[in-house]
C-alpha cells in the first residue's frame, strides 16, 4: 500500500547559538492534515525547532523541506504564502482596528503597491468569526487582553491560507474556555486538510488531538510517534525528569471532552 510522502521532512537539523548548540541533528517528517504536538521541558528546543522549520531561524547543518522545497531558499513573501506562524510574544505598536491586523495576514497574497479588496476584507471576517473574536473587529487592538490578541493573530494566520501553521504554545495565556477553543479550532483546521505543528507542555493537548507526538529534550527527541504510543509513564518521565502517570477517565459518547489525565507523584 502507498504511504504519503511528508508535507515537512527535517533531516539531520542543527542549530547554534554561538558556540551552543540548541538542536543536534534532528529528523522529523510532518505530514499533510495532521497535528504534530511538540512537547519538551522549557528551555530544550521546541520554539527553535519551529522557526527553523518556519524558515525564521537557519541551521547550522541539516535542511528543511515543504513538498520538495528547500525552505530558507524562498523569499519572505512565497515563504508566507506556504508557512503561517504563531509564536507567543507579540507586542502591538499601533492601535489599528483588530479586522486591519487580521487583513495584514493577507499582504503575501497582493502585489507590492496592491491594497486588500471586499475578498481579503470578507477573509477577515471569517477568520475572526471562526475564532469567535467577531464583536472585537472594530476595537484598537492595542486595547484587547493578551488572551483575545492571541486569538486575533491566529485570525490573522488563517487569512494567510498557507499549506502548514506552526503554533508555539497557542494556549499558553487563555483561560480555560479560550483553550478548549482554540483547540477545537486547531482540530477543526486539521479536518478540513490544514497541516499543524504545536508546541504544548500539556500531554492532555496532544492525546486529544489524536494525531502524534515528538517529546522533547536537551535539544534531541526522547520519542515520536502516535500521540496514544509515545506518551506514556517512562516517555514522560524521561523527558521532564519527574515521575509521571498516565491514566484515562470515562468519556461521554459524543460529549468530546478531554479523557486523558497525567498526574505528578512525589
């Protein structure tokens, strides 16, 4: 039987600080429609490891590749046609209306003296519709909490309409209803063909998405592989240095809520 080959192929990936090296020689293949969860310790490489396969950060040694294509070898804006980017840190210096940042995500798709249209306006607003950010569209966005800039910028990564979005930590400052959101709508991107790479810490993310895991650390991966196979009580252990238990709770039929917990032990 045919296997697809990998939207994504990381071969032998290495990359410096300096004299430091951050990620030694990794191999990873990410494939089309999937969510690839990323987990690690702060500090071992996952956001690296993303803007070097966003083309953001080059390699010491090693390439990345989307569908054939060396990615450091494209320009910035054929670059962001293909690969949407949502890192944590994002500071707003203007106090434009949240539906203007969400257009600037169109600005790889218009000639250089191009302007938006009624098509990348009605882009926008879908995007903010679907991440249910829709009554913040006419507000400066120098006004909205870091929760709701988070998911306008992710808005704004799905006007972009790239071939593969790269999450770092989407979640990492929404509250509780916000994350089951956000998540939801990363699930839904994936089912309608949208590929996705997420760094999270939260295990629970990655079982929940059902798709695969690579755990992280030191730079190097522990495993990779299914999400349900390589989460387990020694991959975790192994990679955070705790002693860690994996354990699943009963789940209503169709109820989707989250079904699998770890917990730490002294």
């Amino acid at each position: 039987m045919a296997v697809d080959a990998p939207l994504v192929c990381v071969r032998a990936a290495t990359f410096r600080y300096g004299q430091r090296e951050i990620l030694h020689g990794l191999d990873l293949d990410i494939y089309r429609g999937e969510v690839l969860s990323i987990l690690g310790p702060n500090g071992c490489g996952k956001t690296t490891l993303l803007r070097c396969i966003g083309g953001a950060s080059k390699l010491f040694r090693g390439s990345v590749r989307l569908a054939d294509v060396e990615v450091g070898s494209l320009p910035p804006p054929a670059r962001a046609r293909k690969i949407g980017i949502l890192f944590q840190e994002h500071t707003p210096a203007f106090p434009l209306a949240v539906r203007d940042v969400v257009i600037m995500g169109r600005a790889p798709h218009l000639s250089v003296f191009g302007s938006p249209g009624p098509g990348d306006v009605a882009m926008a607003d879908e995007a903010l519709e679907r991440v249910g950010m829709t009554y913040l569209r006419d507000r400066p966005y120098t006004q909205v909490s870091g929760g709701e800039r988070q998911l306008i910028l992710l808005a704004r990564t799905l006007v972009q309409k790239p071939d593969v979005i790269l999450l770092d930590e989407p979640t990492a400052h929404l509250d509780f209803h916000n994350q089951v959101l956000t998540l939801r709508i990363i699930r839904s991107l994936a089912a309608d063909g949208m590929t996705m790479v997420m760094t999270t810490h939260d295990p629970n993310h990655a079982l929940w998405f059902g798709g695969r895991a690579a755990l992280m650390k030191g730079g190097r991966f522990v495993a990779v592989g299914p999400a349900s196979d390589v989460i387990t009580d020694a991959t975790l252990s192994a990679t955070y240095d705790t002693d860690v238990r994996v354990f699943g709770v009963a789940r209503r039929n169709g109820a989707g809520e989250f079904a699998v917990c770890t917990a730490w032990h002294s």
